[in-house]
C-alpha cells in the first residue's frame, strides 16, 4: 500500500478553525496517517519558501498579503505554500487541504478509492465570483481559473508528472498558474467526488457532505456566524477544548 499523509493549511489567524479541521478529521479515521499543519514560517526557515510578500489594503480598508509575483492579494499564508506537499511528503499520496474545513468522513476510504495513474485528485468545482468582493475578516475574494480545487487536492508524490513542480516552479510562477494545475495535462487531474469539498453557500445543497469547506469565513467570524453547519463547527471547537 502507498504512504499517505495529511498536510493542513495553518494561518495564524484562524487557529481555532485549524484545530476543528485537524480534530474532526482525526476522529473519522480508520487508519493511523501522519496529519502535518503547513505553516508559512516553518518553510521560509527551512529556504523552501521564499516568495516575496507585501502589505496593502482591502476594499474595506483592511489589512491584505499581498503576493509580489501575482500581483494579487493572499487570504492565508498557505495560499500559495500548498504546491510545496510533493515536495515535504516524498512519497504515496499527500492530501492538502485547507485550515477551514470541518471532517464528517473517513479520509481513509478516500485514499483507498484513488488511481495511481492520476497525478492529482480535486473537486473540479465551477466557482466564479464578481468583482469586488471581500470574505472572512475583509479580505479579498480573487477569481481565477479552477478556484477551489487546489484548496482540498491530494497528490501522487509518486508520479513522473509531479517532478515538473519543482521549487523553483513554486517560488517564481504567478499563484494563478499553479492553482490551474499548470505543470499537468488534464487527463492527469483526477475527479473527487464533491461531498469532499462541499463549499458552504456556494455548493448546491448536500444533506451528508463528506468535508465541509468555509471558504468565505469559519463561524467565529463576524458575519459567518449562522452559516450552514456552523452549529457542527462550533460543536467540534468545544470538543477540543475541553
């Protein structure tokens, strides 16, 4: 059987949804997998990341990264250091997903469904977004081509395909080329089902969504609170911190 590991997204701002997505996607598995926050810092320390970043300001006035190379804002530290988990893992397969997810299924019968001939696995989500607008704590919403499906993809470390996202692809190339999953062919990019990166207000209604994405703001956020399944995240965080 292939290696697998899990690697979450974590921004210092939002740890507390990191703690819902690491503690609920612990408690569906089956099977002992290594789950690793991906955080800015670490990366930067160890040379592997080093994009330049800037400050501006949002829309509504409020703080933003800005990615110097895109020329285009970053909502979280991980926007961009998600291409490097080929890079970390090594070997098997290595799910990425963002730090504002909350798990109701098992990652485990995921894993065991997947092609060894596909390089990557995403939901192959049709999300657009008008211009201006803002989410989470004001930033930026940015369009781009196949918005969200790098936002829960898992990698075949494995393939040949995935030698061509090399570092210095992932520290010089504009962040919209590489959420198109520019270095691979299409019939590479395997499909995931979309309960496994159900966009809460954005997805069309699911009754039993495997992983519940917040990607417009988790509900401790002012305007978010009353989300659907924001009674189901609140309910992991006090789990977790009892």
């Amino acid at each position: 059987m292939k290696q697998r590991s899990i690697w979450i997204g974590f921004d210092p701002r939002e740890a507390s949804a990191f703690a819902v997505c690491r503690n609920s996607l612990r408690r569906y598995l089956t099977q002992s997998i290594p789950i690793h926050g991906l955080v800015l810092s670490n990366l930067q320390r160890q040379c592997l990341y080093w994009r330049p970043m800037e400050w501006g300001r949002s829309i509504i006035d409020k703080p933003v990264m800005i990615d110097v190379i895109s020329g285009a804002a970053m909502s979280t530290q991980h926007a961009n250091a998600r291409f490097l988990v080929p890079h970390l893992a090594k070997h098997g397969w290595a799910l990425f997903c963002d730090g504002d997810m909350l798990f109701r299924g098992n990652v485990v019968r995921l894993f065991d469904s997947l092609d060894p001939d596909k390089a990557v696995y995403c939901v192959k989500h049709e999300h657009s977004v008008a211009s201006p607008a803002v989410k989470m704590d004001g930033q930026p919403q940015v369009g781009y081509h196949r918005k969200n499906w790098t936002s829960f993809i898992v990698f075949n470390c494995d393939h040949e395909a995935n030698a061509a996202l090399t570092l210095e692809m992932v520290n010089t190339l504009p962040g919209r080329d590489l959420h198109r999953l520019c270095w691979l062919d299409d019939d590479l990019i395997g499909a995931l089902s979309p309960e496994w990166n159900y966009l809460v207000g954005i997805s069309e209604a699911m009754d039993n969504p495997k992983c519940i994405h917040f990607t417009e703001g988790v509900p401790d956020m002012a305007g978010y609170e009353n989300t659907p399944f924001a009674d189901d995240w609140r309910a992991e965080l006090e789990m977790w911190a009892e």
